[in-house]
C-alpha cells in the first residue's frame, strides 16, 4: 500500500494477514510487488491451487496456532538474492534514513536500477520506502513513551508538523490515534 486506506469487515468475520519485511513478498507472492501496490487481489489469482488448499486448511483450524501453521506450511521461504536482502536490513536498521546514493552503491546497483528494483520488490520507489520505514520506527518509538517531539527530532523529521503530515498521509492517523 503507498497510501491510507480502511477496510470493513462484515461482523463475525476473522482475518488474518502475514507482513513481509521490504522487498521480501514477490517471491512469496509469486508477483511483482509493482503490479499489486494499492490493489487488492485474491490469492488465488496469484497461487491458484495452493490458495484454495491453505483456504481450507485456514476453514478448518479450530485455534489461531492451527491457522499461523497453516500459513507457515504454505509460506515457505524462496530463494532470494543476499545482496537485495542486505540491503533491505540496512535499510530497515537504518529507521529509512538513508541517501539513494548509499542505498545503490550498497546494493551494488545504479540509481535507476535500485528505483526499478525497488518499485518490484515493494510496489513503491525508494524514497517513499524510506518515509514508510521511518514513519514506523517513530510510531515505535512514541508507543515507547517518548515524547513526540523527541520522535521527530530523532527520526530526522524537519518538526513534528512534519512527522504529523506523515502520520496522516501514510496511516490516516495522528501519532497519538491508535492504530
């Protein structure tokens, strides 16, 4: 998702959801992150078979560690390039805070390379990855107890209008609405 949105679920409804660190679910999902950002798709669209296997293996566990085993039997980890991975931690450790100039030379790629890598593995460009990854490590770090304009100053927010406009761009929330 590169943008806020809400979904409604019909009463009595469960749902469950895996999140994958940036850039790891193309290779789970079998698809560009690209082609699914902002979107979304039935699995079975994606998986077609398994998809209908774990559905009914998630129909019929009768406690929530029953479904998560379902999940991990179906999610099993693909081969993936060390050198994308590292650069995704680097980047993940960093808070996103980091220069595009950093993040392609460590990655080995050139600028517009790691853009095109970038919108593949993760349906959004490297800078907007970067103001995801910061919005959550300062939503982190004000759940903690740190005063929010602490967060900003240390999450490198210009001020904490700033860190407020991102809140409510990217969760459609203000940094002290609960998510």
């Amino acid at each position: 998702m590169s943008r806020y949105a809400d979904f409604q679920l019909p009463p009595g409804q469960i749902l469950m959801g895996v999140r994958f660190h940036p850039g790891m679910s193309p290779p789970f999902l079998r698809a560009p992150a690209n082609e699914l950002a902002d979107k979304t798709v039935p699995l079975e669209d994606l998986w077609g078979r398994p998809a209908r296997g774990l559905r009914e293996e998630l129909a019929n566990s009768s406690t929530i560690p029953d479904a998560i085993a379902a999940f991990e039997r179906y999610l099993q980890p693909p081969e993936m390039n060390a050198r994308e991975i590292a650069m995704w931690a680097w980047l993940r450790q960093r808070g996103g805070e980091a220069r595009l100039d950093e993040l392609a030379r460590l990655s080995g790629l050139g600028i517009r390379q790691l853009r095109r890598v970038c919108l593949t593995q993760t349906g959004l460009t490297p800078k907007r990855m970067s103001r995801v990854l910061r919005l959550r490590r300062a939503s982190s770090l004000g759940r903690g107890g740190m005063d929010w304009a602490a967060v900003a100053a240390q999450c490198g927010y210009y001020d904490q209008a700033h860190l407020i406009r991102d809140f409510r761009e990217l969760s459609g929330r203000t940094p002290g609405g609960r998510f």
